[in-house]
C-alpha cells in the first residue's frame, strides 16, 4: 500500500520541497536523466509553490553565471527550461 502523505511527511512539507531537492541534484548533473528530470520540470513548473519557482529560477541563473549547467547538451536543455519558464509564466 502506497501512502503518499505518510512519505511526504518524511521527505518534505509538500511535493514542491521534493521538486526542489531533485532539481539541485540534477543541475549542473553530467546524465541523460537530467537532461530528461529538466524537460519534466519544465511541465510541472507552474504547479509549484511561487517560492520553488523563483528559487529553481534564480538557481539556473546563477548557474547559467557560473557555466555549471553540465555538458552542452545539458546546457541546452536547461536553457531551455529558463526560456520555457520566462516566456510563460512572467
């Protein structure tokens, strides 16, 4: 038996805590999953909280600063997670 809120009481406050937390995992990974977690992120972004929003937001921007976003095509995708995120939902 799946009990979803006895899991979340454990891993986080809500959903979006646990979408944060995978998302600073995978940013900057070197993976194909990460490059899939980042096109996923893109579709569940406007279902977050408004803080993980600006926090997913700001981090990628700092990233983009820092050219930690992984290997170009890793890069490619999170650029695009930003521009999807931009052009949406601001």
């Amino acid at each position: 038996m799946v009990d979803n809120e006895k899991i979340m009481s454990y891993i986080g406050e809500t959903p979006s805590d646990l979408v944060f937390w995978s998302f600073r995992y995978f940013l900057g990974r070197r993976t194909i999953h990460a490059n899939v977690f980042a096109q996923n992120l893109a579709k569940a972004y406007p279902y977050l909280d408004d803080g993980t929003q600006s926090m997913i937001k700001r981090e990628i921007e700092r990233a983009i600063e820092l050219d930690d976003l992984g290997d170009e095509c890793d890069k490619e995708v999170w650029l695009d997670v930003l521009r999807n995120i931009s052009i949406k939902f601001n």
